[in-house]
C-alpha cells in the first residue's frame, strides 16, 4: 500500500507545480484521485470480503492458520455447503502434503493446513521435498508427481547418512505400504517411487504436539490439534511434561517455542538491550538489530511479549535463543497451560476426575 501511495505522490509532482504552471488544474485533480485511490486501498483491507483478518489467538493458532490452503469467501468457495463429500474425505493424495488431521471439529475436511515441509510453490501447486529413489537424491516434488510416482512410508525404509552428505533409503522388505494414486496399498518396494523422511513429515507441528497421535482415535486426535490452540498466556506456564520429538531429535514443543521467539542471527556479543531491540556485536564489529515484541497485540484479545534471557556482554552463536515469551517458560519451550495434579478414579458407569 506505501508503495502505491509513493508512485501516486511522485506523480503529482512531476505534473504539479505553482499557482501560475498550466498543468496546475491537471495536479489538483490528481490530488482528488490520489485521495479516492487512498480510500479504496483502506476499504479493501479493512471493509473487503477479499480480506480476511487472521483469528490469532496465541502463537500456535498463528501457526496453523498461517498455513491453511482451504480459500474461502470471494474468489474461493463461497459456502461450505459448496464443498462435496468426497472433497472433505480422507484422500490418500494429501499424504505427506496436507495435516489431515488439525481440521475444525465443526466441519471436519472443509479447511486444513499444510503438512510439516510442505509449501505452495511458484506455479500454485502444493510441493515439498522427498527422497527419489529414481534419481538417488531428496529434491522437491510436486503434488502432480507424488500422484504419479506414489509415496512410501519413513518406517518401511532405512535411512542411512553417507560421508559426502547424500542419503540412501533402504526397504525393509520386498513389501512396503505406500499411497499410490487414490489408495494406500501394500506394493512391492521397486514400486515406490518417492520417500517421507520421517512419519512426522505427515502432519503439522501444531498436529505433532499430540501425543501417542497414532493411538488416538480420529475426534480425539483432532480436539487435540486444535484445542491447543485456543490457550491464552499464563503467569509461570509450563510446558507439558510429555513431549514429542521429530526426526531431527528436537522436540516439538522446542521448536515451536524457538519459532515465536528471538534467536540471534549470527554469533557475536551481546552490546546492547534497549526495550524494543537486543543488539549484538559481530565478531566483524558490525552490529545486527533483533527487534522485540513488546505487548504485540493480537487479534482475539490475546498479546505477544518477549523477555531478554541474555545481558549485556554474554556471547552468542548463530541460532541461540535470546529470550522468552508471554507463551514459553524459562528455557523457550512452547508452554500454553500448566501441569495439573490430578486423581482420576473410575466408578461404575462413570468417572470422575479430583
């Protein structure tokens, strides 16, 4: 919008000019469309169907709606009950591209958010990085050759790490179970074309968080992924005392709290902490600004706010995380609730929890 607003204001003054300059009545009615311009650029961003204001209602929920694919009002589907039953199913193409599972409980398939690794490419297709067995190499796929070529699981393939840097990925077995067009079947391996590099690879990090996802039922897999969401920050919030960890050995709940928080950019001195930024010294001696959030408010109410967890002089690597939030504890873990002590006792037909 400031990029308009500059090309409509440079204009007006290449045509504009003093109270005796011919193009004087030219400039004027410049300046009246340059105002009506102003005005409908505010429209379309405040009052426009075309924009949608994001419900944010703490980090997390920031990080699943920033990757929603589902596009809906003008342009995009214009009601859920445009949507057709078979196009909200589970389909054995969104394996390893689409988190099947952090969907709303209300209208189940209608709106779901990328797949951990996934992203919309240059051409609008959904596209991620696989291991191709064809090619002996991980590149990026699309959707389109995903389809063709079929997708194997991470745990019906041995993952083994060369000295040159390059992976192999062996079969386990003659049989592998792989999705293959529109079904997941078992195959035999030389079948299978392309490779997840972990079973995580399926689902979004806001999805992984779950634990034991695998051995949840579907409704309960789903209230999981998308209560955590719709947490609100907490005076000494702790992170949960079960976590999940991804294929790289991070946990999940570390890496969601990384993500939200600031991490230095290159490694260097601490020199300075002001309220809105921590500068750091590089060992070159020039000086890299790493702005804070500061009570950044959100769009349900809720507030983002960070808190240096390094002084004035300590030393930094490239990727250390120098603070912590209003939504992670001490150590930067994503922490949205505490840890309950609870008793659970189980009487005849019901249950009760103390």
């Amino acid at each position: 919008m400031n990029g308009v607003e500059g090309s409509v204001d440079k204009a007006g003054q290449l045509v504009g000019g003093s109270g005796d300059d011919p193009n004087l009545k030219a400039s004027k009615m410049l300046q009246g469309f340059k105002g009506k311009l102003k005005e409908k650029l505010r429209k379309t961003y405040t009052n426009s169907a075309l924009s949608t204001t994001t419900e944010t209602n703490n980090v997390l929920d920031i990080d699943n709606r920033g990757k929603e694919i589902t596009i809906k009002g003008p342009g995009g589907i214009q009601s859920e009950y445009a949507i057709q039953p078979e196009n909200i199913e589970l389909h054995p193409s969104r394996l390893g591209l689409m988190d099947v599972v952090n969907t709303p409980t209300g209208s189940p398939g209608r709106s779901m958010p990328l797949a951990n690794g996934a992203a919309v490419g240059e051409g609008g297709e959904i596209e991620r990085k696989l291991y191709d067995r064809e090619q002996g190499e991980e590149r990026v796929v699309t959707a389109e050759e995903v389809d063709e070529g079929g997708i194997g699981f991470a745990d019906d393939f041995e993952r083994t790490e060369n000295e040159d840097g390059s992976v192999d990925y062996t079969p386990k077995s003659d049989q592998v179970f792989a999705g293959m067009g529109d079904e997941v079947k078992e195959v035999a391996e030389e079948e299978v074309r392309y490779v997840m590099k972990d079973m995580t690879d399926m689902l979004a990090d806001g999805t992984n968080i779950v634990p034991f996802i695998n051995h949840n039922s579907g409704p309960r897999a789903i209230m999981g992924a998308r209560q955590m969401g719709q947490g609100v920050s907490l005076e000494d919030a702790e992170a949960p005392l079960v976590d999940t960890v991804s294929g790289s050995g991070e946990t999940f709940f570390e890496r969601l709290g990384k993500r939200y928080n600031v991490t230095a950019k290159k490694g260097g001195t601490v020199k300075e902490i002001k309220d809105d930024a921590i500068v750091v010294e590089g060992e070159d001696g020039s000086e890299e600004q790493h702005p804070l959030f500061k009570n950044l408010a959100l769009n349900q109410g809720g507030f983002i706010d960070h808190t240096p967890k390094v002084e004035e002089g300590d030393k930094v690597k490239e990727g250390d995380q120098m603070t912590t939030s209003n939504y992670t504890d001490d150590e930067g873990r994503l922490a949205i609730g505490k840890n309950l002590d609870i008793a659970y006792t189980h009487c005849g037909m019901k249950e009760k929890i103390h």
